[in-house]
C-alpha cells in the first residue's frame, strides 16, 4: 500500500491528501495562529509548500515513516486541517501531530480526528506508544491529548526554538495496553500540568 487508509468518524473522513487540497491547505495553515503554534509549519505558508508537502506524504508512508491524513467535514466535504503519525517502527512508537484550521475550531474537530488515528495506530499498525508534545503556552492542545487518554509524562525547559525564541514543551503519551475503545482515559492518567 503506498498511501494511508481512508478512515472514518461520525462527522469526519480521514484520507490521505491529493494535489488538489494544496490552496485549501495554504489557506488554512497560512494563518499566523496555526504556525504560532506548530513546530514545523512556518509563516507565511504559500501553495508551493502546500503542494511540496503533499508530494511527499506517498514515499514517506510506503517506507513506513508517516502516515498523514486530510481531515475532511464528511457533510461538506471541506478539508479542515490534518492528523498524522511520525513513525519510528523499530522502536514501536508514533509521535501524533495536528492542526485545524481556524474557522473550524471549538467543534471537536481535532479530538475526533485524533482519537481515530490513536486507534489505528494501535490497530492497525500494531504500535506500542503514541506520544504527543504541545508548547506550554497552548494548552487547549494539551486537552486534546488528556481526552486521547494521554498520560502527562514531563515538561521540556527551553526544548525547542520557534521564531527564535526557545520555548517550553508539555509532552504526553498513552501505550497500546493503556487505550481504551472510545478513547476514555486510560489508568492513571494525568490531571492538566499546573500553570508555569
């Protein structure tokens, strides 16, 4: 297989990005908020990154390393952001990764898609450990990860540098004996960290 599953949610369709999706792409992760608070996306974000990243996703999951998907409105067929894996498959552990565009926020959107790749990464790719980090400063992306039935395992100082300034990481993880189907916490999961 040289592309990602297409997967499904209640309201949301989970397939892997074309061509075609690179102006909505540009369009959503152009926004300086979702760079604000991304590691890897930079600002101003035009359609040629769009259309770079997305040529790159076919090769990057036939060899085993991603598996990045378009989050799609199933009613309106609108792409909204995206949710992948960054795979490290001889240590049996994924990091997960999203964004969702701005006009889209405050729908559950980003839990939704979330939960389902967590799920198949523990299904379908037999994964031990799926990890995720957000910056201290946004902790709304903190309380995707708590619902994903996160564990809150450790606050990076001065981790990672964004737009030159080095910042803080929160980082959270769940192992595949920890999920739970609907994505309930799991055993001993964390209340949010304490404010810094």
């Amino acid at each position: 297989m040289s592309h990602p599953p297409t997967l499904h949610t209640p309201r949301l369709l989970l397939r892997p990005f074309s061509p075609a999706d690179a102006p909505a792409v540009a369009q959503l992760a152009g926004d300086r908020e979702i760079a604000a608070n991304t590691l890897t996306v930079p600002h101003p974000y035009d359609e040629d990154m769009a259309e770079a990243w997305i040529a790159g996703h076919e090769g990057a999951f036939a060899d085993g390393t991603r598996a990045i998907f378009a989050v799609v409105e199933r009613s309106t067929g609108e792409l909204v952001g995206t949710v992948g894996l960054v795979i490290a498959r001889e240590q049996g552990r994924a990091e997960l990764g999203y964004w969702i565009g701005r006009p889209y926020w405050d729908r559950g959107y980003c839990t939704e898609a979330a939960r389902e790749v967590v799920r198949h990464a523990f299904e379908a790719l037999a994964l031990h450990r799926v990890y995720a980090h957000h910056f201290t400063r946004n902790p709304a992306s903190g309380r995707v990860m708590q619902k994903l039935g996160m564990r809150h395992e450790g606050r990076l100082r001065g981790h990672v540098c964004k737009w030159g300034v080095f910042e803080d990481i929160e980082v959270y993880g769940v192992l595949a004996e920890e999920a739970r189907p609907g994505g309930e916490p799991g055993p001993g999961s964390a209340p949010p960290p304490p404010a810094p």
